[in-house]
C-alpha cells in the first residue's frame, strides 16, 4: 500500500464506539477489485472499519471475490469480523447482493459465479471480454446457505424487475431474503425506497439498510468517478450518467447511516441482527485438501517412495563411490516428506512432468534430434532433493553435487516449497491445457494476476479521464521514471509547469494519479502458476475462462492462494529452452550434410 493511501494506519486502529448504531454493519462494500469502480483496497476498507467502530464488514464486489481472502485476513487482523459475498449480474443486467452464511453456501457463491463467468469468452474470439452474467435459474438451484439482498438503488432487481424479485424471494424464503434500501442521495430517492417498503410488505420479508459504499474515505470518491470515466473509455463529461454525481458513496460511521434512514431504524438495526448469521470465515472454514494419490488403496508414500526406487536402480547402478550415501539420503527424505504431508505435492508434479514427457513426443517427434532431451528441467533449490533428482524434477544430483536439502525442505518451514519447471514454450502451449484435462476442469486451473497501475498507465487513463490534450500526456508519459506517486514532481518539473499547475483540472491530475497507483485494473493469468485439488476447485474459488483457448484461471492470485494453502504448481515456458533445443536440431542438420555447425555460413 503507497504512504499516501495508508497514512496513520501502521497500527492496530482504537475502536470508535457509538450507542445507538453500533449494531449496524455495512452488508454492501466495493473494493478495488470490483474493478475500475471500487477506489479502495480491501485492506484499506478493513482498517476503516475498525476505526469507526464495525464489529463486522462485507465485501461484495462485483461478480468475484478476487479480494476476498487479503480482505478476511485483514480483517481479522484488525479486529473486524469479515463477511464474504458478491453482487452479482444477472442476465437480464440487474444486480442482487449475495452474502455467504455457511461453508455450503461459500461452494455454492463460488459455482454462481463460475457461471456467470461461463459466457464471457467467446470460443474463436477468447481476447474479446464480454460482462458476466448469471441466469437466474442458476441461482435458484444454488441457494442453500445463502442470503440475497435486493441489490442496489440503480440496478437492483426490487428496482428493475419486481416480479423477479419476488420469485427470488419465494425461493430463498423470508429468513434468506431482503429487500435492500439505499441513500445515493440521487433525485427520487424517497419515492425509490417507498416502493421497496411496500414491495417488502407485498412479499412478506423484511428491509434491511446499506451504504453501496465505493470508497474508505470521503477524499477518494473523486478517484471512484475517475475510474468509472477511465472504465467506459471516455471523459468524466462523457460518462456523466454513469457517474455517481456526489461524494456520498464512501464508508459512513454507523451513527450517521442511522440518522440517513429516519423511517427505517429497523432496517438498520436488522443489518446487525443479520451479520450474527454470517458466520462463515475464509481464513478457516475454506476446507481445501490436496490431492492425495490414495485412490486405488496403496498408500501414497508407498506410490512416491516406488517411482523413486525405480530410477533408483537405474542412476545408482554402478559402483559409482555414493550408492550408500544416496540410500540412506533418499531413505531419510521419504520420511521428511511423509511427517510434512507433502507426499502428494511430489507425486503431482512427477505426474505432470510425465505427462509433458507424452506431450514432447508428440511436438517434437520420434525421430527428431530433440527426443532425447528431457521435456523439462526444474530450477531452483529442489535440486538439492534426491527425490526431485529421481522422478525427474532436477537435473542434478544432489549427492554428488555435495548439495544440502535444508533450504528447500526442513521441518520447520511454514509454507509449500517451490518448484519451478521450465519448459520449451511449444511443449508448455501443449502442457497447461492437457494438466487441465487430465485432472478434470473442476479441479485444475491458473493462478490469476491482477496488474496494477504504475505511472504510465495512470497518465493516459487518469488524463483521458479529465479530458487533458493527448499529445501532452503521451510527453509526460514518456518522461516519467514509473512511480505514479511522482507525476505531480515530475509535472513541477516541465517547461510549462507554472501554467499547469495553476489549471484546477491539472492539479487534480496529479493528485488522482497518485492515488491511483497501485490499484488493480483487471484480472489476467499468470505467467504458469496452476493449482490442483482433489475436492472441485469450483467449490472453493471461482473459476473463469482465460484469454488464451482452452484455459482457465481461478479469481485468486499466487498470494492468495498461497494463503489459502492452495497446491501450486509453477509451469513456466523458457525461450532459452526453445532456443536450444532449435540449436540441436540446426547441430543435427548441418551433421547430416558433413558440415562443421561452427563453420557454417
């Protein structure tokens, strides 16, 4: 987080207690992961929280929950209770509030969404995103365990389709379903929220009270406006309609959302009663398992320690002075590995490894000077484990090399240990789809990436926003060292800065700028993180379809599902490999045609 958007939050925050309202918590907050909408981060959201006073916060951003676990963590961290949802598109555009009440209705949110997401690329033109959108069907059949809110003030379902929301309502029932009021102080909000009392009434369940909240803090709602400009590609001019038009949508103390909804205490009042029941924590209760190998009945240590013997055999054959040394070693490994749990971790990347070993053939031929070359090569410090030397995994050996295992695995470590495998760029084209394959599309997927905005980026979006001249932000974009929390310096430090900066719309500018760095602006995959588990994938984070054909990518990134204890696995495409395996088989033509390679033209 950059100093400017986390001043005077290096320490826990003092709870800021009120008496009447202290029972109300927001049950409908944006982060920045709702992208180009939310202008706070999650962590951000919590410490307000906590400093006005919330016992509990939901996190609803737009179709995911990219954010969800840094926003758990930090919450708890806090002492805030996190609450996790959605607001969630349906297909026919309107938005409903999803709230997770049980582990059942978290799997239940994460399919949702999965759906939702099913349709947004389109097969033969992947690169072309479309809006998620959700039938609502598919949430009828997956309810259980959630609580739908009506959704918000502009796009709500109560608002644009009551006859909808009231089959919702059937279906979720009066204790799962609310009708949601909002304040967006917008021409025709009393006439809005009166035909919701009376909607309520009609249906037979109760109002509850939200803020929509955009923003932490009041000073970044200008930020909030900029980035709806920046995410329909015009000016804020442009997008006047789409725009809130005031700076009301940040996080309110609770007090004052009581004193918003003079008619509807009850509705306040009920926010709290209904954050009791939302007791679900992401930080405990996600229920991840790796994937164990103890399908047909052998124990999987049993399967790991024979794929070891096996090349066992075969690489200490001869009497080549360590055979002794590399029996006990392996021995003693096996061991370690079985205390850590990690039997599966190995077996899994041996499993992959062997599947590039088919796929290899495949690219590269039977008769191609390449196949004699391993389909992949591990890096880092797994080659000081002669368990990743005998299923492949490293090149080396460790014994020989004289190599210590601690730094890769020891007992006392607190995370995975990384393996990273590289892979020729034609065989890893072939690889990810076909992991993706073997082990079933509910159970594989990429880790997804979220860029954020450095200082090129800010320029052109923030002053395509504010409608600057082109020509001068290209000029400046070119200048800048890349920290968008230097423009402002860097525009004092142009030819023509005195004139700049007495333009309000420059001032502001630099300001944005600076408060924009660091947010994230979509969601993209990563480079070749995937990550594998036995129990679906889909029941534990939702799933989307990448831009690239054939594959797919989970709403977390590598931290968080690091966090989550989610089994990655790191399948990364290496031009160098490429270009040597090109070189032996340039080598291979210029010996067949009794030329030196060193002496060719």
């Amino acid at each position: 987080m950059s100093p400017e958007r986390s001043e005077g939050t290096s320490q826990p925050p003092r709870k800021i207690r009120q008496h009447f309202s202290r029972k109300y918590v927001e049950l409908h907050a944006h982060s920045a992961y709702s992208f180009l909408d939310g202008a706070s981060l999650p962590e951000e959201l919590a410490i307000q929280a906590a400093e006005l006073g919330y016992d509990a916060l939901a996190l609803t951003d737009h179709d995911g929950v990219y954010g969800s676990l840094e926003f758990a963590q930090a919450a708890k961290a806090f002492g805030v209770r996190p609450i996790t949802g959605a607001e969630v598109t349906l297909a026919d555009g309107s938005h409903v509030t999803l709230l997770v009440e049980s582990a059942v209705g978290y799997a239940n949110l994460c399919r949702v969404l999965t759906s939702a997401h099913s349709g947004t690329r389109v097969p033969g033109k992947e690169r072309e995103l479309l809006e998620p959108a959700l039938e609502q069907s598919v949430l009828e059949q997956r309810n259980e365990g959630l609580v739908c809110l009506s959704g918000c003030a502009r796009h709500g379902l109560a608002v644009r389709n009551p006859n909808e929301a009231a089959r919702l309502a059937q279906v979720f029932g009066r204790d799962r379903f609310f009708v949601e009021l909002q304040r967006p102080f917008e021409r025709g909000d009393a006439r809005r929220n009166a035909l919701l009392r009376e909607l309520a009434e009609a249906l037979g369940v109760e109002t509850v009270a939200t803020g929509d909240v955009h923003a932490h803090d009041r000073r970044l709602t200008a930020l909030q406006d900029a980035l709806v400009a920046v995410k329909n590609r015009t000016s804020l001019d442009g997008c006047e309609a789409d725009r809130r038009g005031n700076r009301e949508s940040f996080l309110r103390p609770p007090a004052e959302i009581a004193e918003l909804f003079p008619h509807d205490r009850d509705a306040v009042e009920r926010t709290g009663e209904l954050a009791e029941r939302l007791r679900f924590d992401l930080n405990e209760d996600l229920g991840y398992r790796y994937p164990d190998f103890s399908e047909n009945g052998e124990p999987a240590i049993a399967q790991l320690a024979a794929v070891c013997n096996r090349a066992f055999a075969e690489r200490y054959s001869g009497r080549n002075g360590h055979k002794k040394k590399a029996r006990a070693r392996l021995d003693e490994e096996l061991k370690l590995i079985d205390e850590l749990g990690l039997t599966g971790f190995f077996l899994l990347h041996w499993e992959v490894l062997e599947l590039a070993r088919e796929l290899a053939v495949e690219v590269r031929g039977h008769d191609s000077p390449r196949s004699t070359l391993p389909p992949g090569r591990g890096r880092g410090s797994s080659v000081g484990s002669i368990v990743c030397y005998l299923t492949g995994l490293s090149h080396v050996d460790p014994v020989a090399a004289g190599l210590s295992l601690g730094r890769f695995l020891n007992r006392d470590m607190a995370a995975v240990p990384d393996i990273d495998l590289d892979f020729p760029r034609d065989i890893r084209e072939k690889l990810l789809p076909a992991v993706s394959d073997k082990y079933g599309r509910e159970h594989a997927a990429l880790v997804a990436a979220f860029p954020t905005y450095h200082a090129r980026g800010a320029i052109r979006d923030v002053g395509m926003a504010l409608g600057l001249p082109h020509a001068e932000l290209e000029r400046l974009a070119r200048l800048t060292e890349g920290n968008p929390r230097r423009v402002g310096e860097e525009v004092a430090s142009l030819p023509d800065a005195k004139t700049k900066l007495r333009s309000p719309r420059w001032r502001a500018f630099c300001k944005l700028c600076r408060e924009i760095g660091g947010l994230p602006r979509y969601a993209s995959q990563h480079p070749g993180g995937m990550v594998i588990s036995s129990r679906p994938l889909v029941e534990l984070v939702p799933v989307m379809p990448a831009a690239m054909a054939g594959r797919q990518l989970v709403q977390w990134d590598k931290d968080s599902c690091a966090d989550a204890g989610f089994l990655k696995i790191d399948l990364l495409g290496l031009g160098m490999l490429s270009a040597v395996e090109e070189c032996v088989e340039l080598i291979a033509v210029e010996s067949e045609a009794g030329r030196s390679p060193g002496l060719s033209p």
